[in-house]
C-alpha cells in the first residue's frame, strides 16, 4: 500500500511530549513534513535536530494551544516555511494535581485534611478541561482553514482511556477527555462534506512524565494503583509509545482509512474490554 503521509505538512501539538515527539518521529520517518508546536521552545528544537539529524524535515515553534494569536502566528509561520497543514494531531493535553481527588472514595468519616471532591478547586478543574478541549478545538479552528476541499487532509486527536471509563480520583481530566471524544465525532460530521476525516486515539495506560509519579514510587517500585492498573490489563503492561505508531499512521494515512472517520480508538493493551472478571 503505497504511503499517503509523504510530502504532507503534518502540524503535531505539544510535540515535546512522550507520545506526541514520537508521533513526529515516526511521521517524519515515512517523509512527512513536520511542524513541532509547543509551549517549551527548548524541548522541540532538540526534537527537531534529531529528526533533520536522521534525514528527516521538521521545524520547531512555539505555541499556546489556549491563545488564539499565539496559535495564529505559529500557524502563519508554518505557511510561510513549511505550506498549508495537511494533518493536523492535536496532541497538547495534561492534567493538575489539584483538579485530582486525594481519594478514590468519599467516605462520612472521611479526613477533612484529605482533598475530597469538595475541595477541588474550580479553577484547576477548568484549566484541565481547557487545555485538553479547548486546546483541541482552538489549533483545529485555525489550521483547518488550510484544509478545506483539499484532497487528503485529516485531523488526529489524542483522547485517553479515562474517556470512556472515567478513573477514580482524575475527575477534571476524565471529563475534558470525554469532551474531546465527542468534539472528534461533532467535527467528523461538520467536515465531511469538505474532505476533513476527524478522527482520535484513546492510549492506554503508558509510562510518561506526566503520571510517572502516580505510577512508580520515589524507588521505581510500582505503586498500588500501577498494580490495579496492570491486574486490568489482559496485557499485563504498560504501553511504550511505539505502541501507538500503527495506529496513528493508520489513521493519518489517506490510502490506508480514506472511508474512516468519526471513530475513536483504543489502543490500551485490553484494558477498555475487561470487566475485571
């Protein structure tokens, strides 16, 4: 099957991530054009000399996912330098530890040290949500501009298991992220008569900087809940984000899922088809 990415413009949101800097490698490897976009300019500089350092074509800049002219002016820039975006995977997202319960369960004796629901902070929860949602709708408002009645173009979202089975204790996250599935179905509908697929990946449970710390204790030990998370994964691992390349590719590649759109998929080790029993 021939390879519908190459020669594309490929813009990937917060690609100074785990996940998403690997999306742009690979992406690059199969002669995409990458446009590395992220709040820390530092981190993509460093991602983007090592594409160009392997052969491939990546440029970095800087955004705000959440800033319409922060996004306007990378946008303007990747015109200019790069051409008008082809796909576009919005890939910023993240989660604050205030807008997580210190407790998987409200109890009536329950520490009024401990953070329950009730001590969750409205600012925190709306920050996650804005950035997971807004930051997903805001850089697709812009650079779908670029794609309309144009062959081949698409767009990725980047959702999470937490989408469809929200976890104990990540309330602000869980909800944001259920948002995106939803704005990827609302937009797969909007667009389809322009030539738009819209379409996301839910990962699983996958080792990053983000959570490492819910995951691994100060020793690399696993923690209790790394050990639930395991026990309700047929796999029986976390995920590394190569996992996730196929799926991407797939989903990107006109040649491969020109008739897909409006779907969300899991890639998650088993975890989103267990019952636990």
């Amino acid at each position: 099957m021939a390879n519908g990415i190459s020669g594309k413009t490929v813009v990937i949101t917060g690609s100074g991530g785990v996940l998403c800097s690997e999306f742009a490698r690979h992406v690059a490897s199969l002669g995409g054009k990458v446009a590395l976009l992220n709040r820390t300019l530092s981190k993509v500089e460093t991602i983007a000399r090592e594409i160009e350092a392997a052969g491939g074509f990546a440029k970095p800049y800087q955004v705000d996912v959440l800033d319409k002219a922060s996004i306007a002016s990378a946008h303007a820039k990747v015109l200019e330098e790069i051409g008008p975006c082809d796909i576009l995977i919005n890939g910023a997202g993240g989660n604050m530890d205030d807008a997580v319960t210190s407790v998987e369960y409200h109890e009536l004796d329950l520490d009024p040290s401990v953070r329950s629901f009730f001590a969750l902070k409205e600012e925190a929860v709306q920050g996650v949500f804005n950035l997971n949602f807004l930051g997903t709708f805001l850089p697709t408002q812009e650079f779908a501009k670029d794609m309309m009645g144009r062959e081949g173009c698409c767009i990725l979202n980047v959702s999470s298991m937490s989408s469809y089975h929200p976890l104990t204790k990540v309330l602000g996250y869980s909800a944001a992220k259920a948002a995106v599935n939803n704005l990827t179905e609302w937009l797969a509908v909007h667009f389809s008569h322009v030539g738009i697929r819209v379409n996301a990946i839910a990962p699983g449970f996958f080792a990053t900087a983000q959570n490492r710390n819910l995951l691994f204790d100060a020793a690399g030990n696993p923690t209790a809940r790394s050990k639930k998370i395991i026990a309700g994964t047929p796999m029986g691992r976390f995920g590394d984000p190569k996992d996730l390349l196929g799926t991407v590719q797939y989903l990107i590649d006109e040649e491969a899922s020109r008739f897909v759109t409006g779907v969300v998929i899991p890639v998650d080790g088993g975890f989103n088809a267990y019952a636990g029993v």
